[in-house]
C-alpha cells in the first residue's frame, strides 16, 4: 500500500498526523500533512485508512 498526502487539497487539520502520527508529519511552515514514507509499513495499513477517511478535505489518497 502506497499513502500520499496532495498538498493542493490539504488545509492543515492534522487529523492524519493525530491518527497515525508514524505515517504523517507536519509542515513547521504552513502546518499542512505530509506522507513521511509513501510506502506504508506492514501492520500500518488500517492506520493509513482511518487517516484518509478522517481528513475533512480527502487530501490523502491511498494506493492499495
């Protein structure tokens, strides 16, 4: 499974990063998300669609 966050659609709500805070990280210039690795880690998978499914702008776009 891939994870990507598009930074044009993102506002900065940091669910994703309180989600799966291993799988997200946050800008210190603009606060918006961003994927740390596009591969997700084994084990991380529902973790990667609660974040999706969270984001109230649908930024995250997951890869299966």
């Amino acid at each position: 499974m891939k994870v990507r966050v598009d930074s044009e659609i993102c506002q900065g709500h940091t669910l994703c990063a309180m989600t799966a805070p291993n799988l997200f990280a946050l800008s210190d210039e603009d606060g918006h998300a961003w994927a740390i690795n596009e591969d997700v880690p084994a084990g991380q998978e529902d973790l990667a669609r609660e974040a999706a499914r969270s984001c109230p702008e649908q930024a995250i776009v997951i890869t299966e």
